[in-house]
C-alpha cells in the first residue's frame, strides 16, 4: 500500500484547520469545513518526436467553507499560519452575512456519519512524479520515431498529462480525511495527407487513476495500439464515405464512453435536472418528476454512479463534503431510479445520505456536485464483441471517441469517432468514413438490444469534464462494454457540411 507523501503529511493541516474552525464557530456559523489541498500538474508535448512544451504547475492553498443563518460562505487563502486561516474563516462568515440579505432558500445539509483521522490513497506503483522528465520525453519521442519511419504517416503529435492530488478536509462535525491519488493520461496521434485528403488516427488508451506503470505495460498495451497506426490510417484515408440512412450499430467503449457521459452522466446530476445549473451548463430531460417512472432506455440498462470503481478517475475515499464514497444505482432495468447527489441536493428532495458526489478542483474554488464515474454495467452472460457484430445484417462498427454535440437538456445529439467499420452479413469488410450517428437520448438508449460481457468491459473518460461559473474541470472515468443498437439514424458529415 502507498503511503501519502510525507512533506504533505509535514503542512500544518491540524493547525490551520483548528484555527479556521474555532473561528467560524465563534462568529455563530451553523456549519465549517477546511480544505487544504495541493494539486500538482505536468503536461508534455511532443511534435514529430521533438519536445514542444513542457509545463509543470503546482498549486497549494485552503478553503474555508460555512452556513451562517443558513446561507453559504466561502473564502480561500494560501498563508499557511493558523492567523491567516482564521481570517479566511472570518472572511467566509461575513460572505454569509452579506449574502443572506438576499438568500431565499436555506442551506441546510444531508447528515453524515463522523469519519475521525480516515486516511485514503489511490492504487498506483509508481508516482508519475519520480520518474524524471528526460525519461518520460524519451519514451514519448522513441514512440513517435518509430511510427515517423513508416512511409504511410507524414507527422506524429504525442502528449502525457499527468496529476497528483492530495487533500486534506477537517469539519466542526469532527470528521477529518487526508487523502491522495494519482492520475495520467497519454496519447499519440498520427497524420498524413494522401488519396487527397488530410487525416489523422489517434490510440483509444483512457486516461487512468493509475500512475508511470500505466505507459510502462501495466492496464494497457501502448507499444501494440502504436504499432498499428499506420496501418488504420492508411485503411481510413482510402475508405469510401458512408451511404446517409439508418443502421445497426456495435458500439465500442472507446466510443460509447462519451455517450454515457454527455447523455446519462450530466443529464442525471440533480442540481442541474432542478435547474441550477440553467445559466451556463443548461437543464436536464430527466427531471426530478420522473424519478422512478422514466424509462431511459431498454430493460437490458443498467447504469450506476461509483466513486470507489478501481482506477476510476473520480475514484477517492471520502468527497469534499466529507461523505465516504460509495456506488449507487442510477438506471435500472432501463428506468430512472437515482441521481447523482452532494449533501444539500440530497436534504432538499428528501433522498437520504448524499452519495459522495461534492469536488472542488482547487483550493480557490468551492465544491459543487460533479460526476461519480457513471457506467453501463455488462451483462453476466453477455456476447463477445464478435458475436455482437455477428448478429448484425447491415450495420457500423464504432471505435474512439472524436467530436460531439448534444443540446442544453442532453436529449437531442449527435456523435463520431475515431474508426467506423462497415458490416455486412454478420461480418465486418472494411472501414468507411464521415460518419456521424444521431438520436434523441430516450430513442438510443431504448434501441440498446444487447450488452457485451464483462470481457468486452473498459474503463474509459476524461480528464476535463467542464461545469460551474467560474469553470471547474474534474476528472471522471465512465465504462461500459460493446453494445448493439438497432436502426440509429447515420449522417455523413461531408454531406452535411454542404461539401
């Protein structure tokens, strides 16, 4: 087991908490919390294997969060002295005040057991941040050289993001966690104009909570998807464009990640189906009415909010609210039955505990409700992916996530992807290109007629889900096994652009 970093361990997070708290109480706050977090980045560029950019940011500061007459306050700061923390806290409460002139809706939050000195650390074997910089470059610039000898690519971008994250939370509840995780992401694109065409095919590898091991062999073979680029790229610039129409599609992980994502994850955040989120991130289809009538798609959907899934980007022990993390079921034999929750959203609508769903993505900003990472659970007994594309007659197979667009309620969209495959009489025969598919999100999800097994099961996501005003991004892991779906509407975007 991995231990949190000592020279976090050596801040004097009880000190500050301390003092912030007995502040806060003393001005009469109902409520506090303190966060001190650090969140360190590093991002590296690569260009026809050169390195392009390099960027390493480190951020460290506190938060002190409050209810007073049960209004919010916040205010955050980075002097690390106990004086300076109990003015942070005397600037939240006076926020409270300020702002309660104002407030038509008291705050007031789910109960929460009491979590004393809990500790959590994400499973990873080597922190991405020991490893030194020319080694990393190396191995990103040995990739793309290789692939740059292959006369079918012209040029290679490849990129690593890498984050560690470690947090401590204390409350005047008594509740006090110190946690950290680890999360990397590494891609590879390769580019050629030929056939009169310019395009590029990038690795379907997701970003994982895992650390270095991750480009190194362990939860992802990197040097066999590198070696087959080229390959793929040659197929999909001498690929034929996509008759317009409707098709059965087997949709890969690579690709159906995102869909869960835009379609099921934000549209079943609750604050966003009451309207919070209206002025920018916009509503939800699924509105709080529809709780457990719903029916989001076929009886074979199962879909469920977890923050405690292995290697899950939005994976941690304990949220920013303090709430020990757990898994929830969010669709239910195809009808909504949950939301994702924090602990105000969940007391407002009398839905019990919250389910762990409150991240701030630093120490300047307050939490608000984000995505747990929101999956398709696979079937126990489900087909392999082959056996999925053999029951298709005429239809696409969908590989990689690309562009995407869907409306402010997350019902109306439309999708592509990396690689589209055609298939004929059960048996995929060959690529084909500008494809994009489009649906309401009820008509695809109800048209899902079977499920892969946990063998077809991946673990995809993103490390920049956008939301909130100011602009927070978070991390979330989203999987989901290959799925059929009968009669889906297919665009061709060349034809579509009017070209």
């Amino acid at each position: 087991m991995r231990q949190i970093d000592p020279d976090f361990l050596a801040l004097p997070l009880r000190q500050l908490a301390d003092a912030a708290l007995q502040r806060a109480r003393d001005l009469g706050a109902e409520h506090a919390d303190f966060r001190l977090e650090r969140v360190r980045g590093e991002t590296l560029s690569l260009f026809d294997a050169r390195l392009e950019g390099s960027m390493d940011a480190d951020d460290l500061g506190y938060a002190v969060r409050v209810i007073r007459d049960g209004t919010w306050g916040f205010a955050a700061g980075i002097l690390l002295t106990p004086e300076a923390a109990a003015a942070v806290a005397e600037q939240a409460v006076e926020v409270a005040r300020v702002a309660a002139a104002v407030n038509r809706e008291p705050v007031e939050l789910a109960p929460e057991p009491v979590y004393a000195g809990a500790t959590w650390v994400s499973p990873y074997d080597v922190d991405p941040f020991t490893v030194p910089l020319k080694e990393k470059v190396a191995l990103l610039a040995d990739w793309s050289s290789g692939l740059l000898k292959d006369p079918r690519v012209d040029h290679v971008a490849a990129s690593l993001m890498q984050v560690k994250e470690q947090k401590f939370y204390a409350d005047t509840a008594g509740t006090d966690t110190t946690q950290q995780r680890v999360r990397t992401h590494p891609v590879l694109t390769v580019m050629r104009a030929a056939e009169g065409r310019f395009d590029d095919m990038r690795t379907l590898a997701p970003p994982s909570a895992r650390g270095y091991e991750y480009l190194t062999g362990t939860g992802w073979d990197f040097p066999s998807e590198v070696a087959i680029l080229p390959e793929l790229l040659e197929e999909k610039l001498k690929a034929p464009s996509v008759q317009a129409g409707h098709y059965d599609l087997v949709i890969h992980p690579s690709n159906l990640w995102l869909t869960i994502h835009e379609s099921i994850g934000h549209a079943t955040e609750l604050d966003r189906a009451l309207g919070y989120e209206a002025a920018y991130a916009g509503t939800s289809f699924a509105t709080f009415d529809q709780l457990g009538t719903l029916r989001y798609g076929s009886p074979i959907m199962n879909v469920t909010g977890d923050r405690t899934a292995e290697h899950g980007l939005a994976t941690i022990g304990y949220d920013d609210e303090g709430v020990e993390t757990r898994r929830f079921d969010i669709v239910r034999e195809g009808r909504l039955v949950g939301y994702q929750l924090d602990r105000r959203m969940a007391l407002l609508k009398g839905l019990g505990r919250s389910n762990g769903c409150a991240f701030a993505d630093s120490p300047g900003h307050v939490p608000i409700q984000r995505m747990a990472n929101v999956s398709l659970m696979p079937a126990s007994d489900g087909l392999t992916t082959e056996e999925l594309i053999s029951r298709v007659e005429r239809g696409i197979f969908i590989m990689g996530d690309k562009s995407w667009s869907i409306d402010m309620q997350r019902y109306n969209f439309q999708f592509t992807g990396q690689r589209f495959y055609l298939i004929e009489g059960g048996r995929v025969t060959g690529q084909v290109r500008d494809v994009a598919y489009q649906a309401t999100t009820t008509d695809f999800w109800r048209s899902m007629e079977a499920v892969g097994g946990p063998q077809t099961y991946v673990l995809g996501g993103a490390m920049n889900c956008g939301k909130g005003q100011p602009g927070q991004v978070a991390p979330v892991s989203h999987g989901c096994p290959s799925a059929l779906f009968r009669g889906v509407k297919i665009l061709n975007t060349v034809q579509e652009g009017g070209k």
